[in-house]
C-alpha cells in the first residue's frame, strides 16, 4: 500500500448541520490555527450534496490534507472520494 503523506495547508470542511456542526464551526478554525495548523481553506456547509460536491473537488483537485467535521452522515457522505485516492 502506498504511503500517504498529509502536509499542511489543510482544508477544512465542516458540516453545520450534524448535532455540533454549526457551534464548531465558529470556534475549530482559531483552535486549529492557536494550535499551529495551516488552513487556507474553510468550508461550511449544512446540505450534504454540497459537503459531498466540496470534498470531490478538492480530492479530485489534488488536496490531500483535508480535516472533516461532522458526524456517522457527514464521514459515510464522503468516504468514497478519499478512500479511492
């Protein structure tokens, strides 16, 4: 299998309608960044065609670092674009 190298910048992609999407979504970028992790891309959605088209384009683009927020519905919506990569 081949090794997979995450390196920053990271994008995040966060689903604001699982239980504590939208109340994240405010506060987990500054946490992230106070913490030392590059982000040069946010991305808040509450419907899941658009969280799913999001991270298909970015995959699809060649992003690799990707930092997801959300729940079960929010991971199994888009484990089938990261998985294959």
């Amino acid at each position: 299998m081949e090794e997979i190298k995450v390196q920053p910048p990271f994008a995040l992609v966060i689903n604001t309608r699982s239980r504590r999407g939208k109340r994240f979504s405010r506060i987990v970028p500054e946490l992230l960044r106070r913490r030392g992790v590059l982000l040069d891309g946010i991305y808040a959605t509450g419907d899941h065609a658009s969280l799913s088209d999001t991270v298909r384009s970015l995959v699809e683009g060649g992003r690799r670092s990707l930092i997801i927020g959300g729940g079960d519905g929010t991971i199994s919506s888009i484990v089938d674009f990261c998985a294959c990569r």
